[in-house]
C-alpha cells in the first residue's frame, strides 16, 4: 500500500459563530465545536483512507479559548499518524480576527478514526509519511499516545510501552 503525507488528508472547514449555537455567555457550544471538530478530522481520516470511517474515540481536547458569537473560526484537521485499521487526526481550532485578519489558535483536539469496509469490518489503511517539522512531531507523539492509552486500558504492559518507557530513561 503506497504511503500518503498528511497534506493529503488536510481538511479545512471556515464558518461563522452564530447565536444559535451558543451559550448563555455568547460562547460556541462545545459540544458544538466537538462536533465541527468530528466532521472536519472524518473528512480527513477519508481522505486518508478512501474508505467510510467511524469515530472510535476523542483522545484529547483543550478549549483553550472561548469562541465568541459572530467569530469566524476555522477547523484544521490532518491525519497524524495511521496505524493497520486506525489513524489518529490532530485537529487545530483558530478564531480569525475579521477586521485585522490575525489569527490565534483557540482549541486542539486529537481524535481517532477507523476506516471500515461496506460490511462495517475494520480495513486496512496506507502508512503515512510526515514531511514538515510540526507533522514529524506529531507523528512521533501519536506512538506515546497510543502507547499510554493501551497502557491505561489494560491492553499493554507499561515494560511493553517502548516509546513511553525513552521519556524517562533518555
């Protein structure tokens, strides 16, 4: 299966903040942005794979900053890491400034996709290549990631979690 780079799976979805879709403070919902966020990375993690895939778990978010009601904002997501069936999709979350156009990043999350066949089976995704700086970070930072998970779970032995285990031993 040939390789893909993360710039293949870039999805980047722009919309305005209105007020039905927020708070009693004037703030973006965070389920609402959970969900903009889910849309955004299953695009990305199809891009990926060609193939349908499922949400299988939100590994980490951080709302940062609130999103006011009228805000542009803008969903980065992009395919960190594939693994056999799964791939991790970082996603990034800026407010656009519409007078001066400055941006400033307001939320992250990581989420985890599975690429599954018509039948719904777990299928086989291509490796994937990081290039710039930031996606070799990322991409490194995915295996502990996914290590300490299995870790929590029960399904990896901390002595197993190799990558974890250099944190502390370097």
């Amino acid at each position: 299966m040939t390789s893909k780079t993360p710039s293949e799976s870039r999805t980047t979805m722009t919309d305005m903040v209105l007020p039905s879709e927020t708070n009693a403070l004037q703030n973006l919902f965070g389920g609402e942005l959970l969900a903009r966020m889910d849309r955004a990375a299953s695009i990305a993690a199809g891009r990926h794979s060609r193939r349908i895939t499922v949400t299988a778990s939100v590994n980490h978010v951080a709302f940062n900053l609130a999103v006011p009601v009228g805000s542009v904002v803008t969903v980065e997501a992009a395919v960190s890491r594939a693994y056999n069936t799964s791939m991790e999709v970082y996603i990034d979350v800026w407010i656009e400034d519409r007078y001066n156009g400055k941006r400033t990043k307001a939320n992250e999350a990581i989420y985890t996709f599975v690429a599954v066949d018509e039948t719904g089976k777990p299928t086989e995704v291509p490796p994937i290549e990081p290039e710039t700086a930031l996606e070799k970070e990322r991409y490194a930072g995915a295996l502990r990631r996914k290590q300490l998970s299995l870790v929590l779970a029960g399904k990896m032995k901390p002595n197993d979690a190799t990558e974890l285990k250099a944190l502390f031993t370097q």
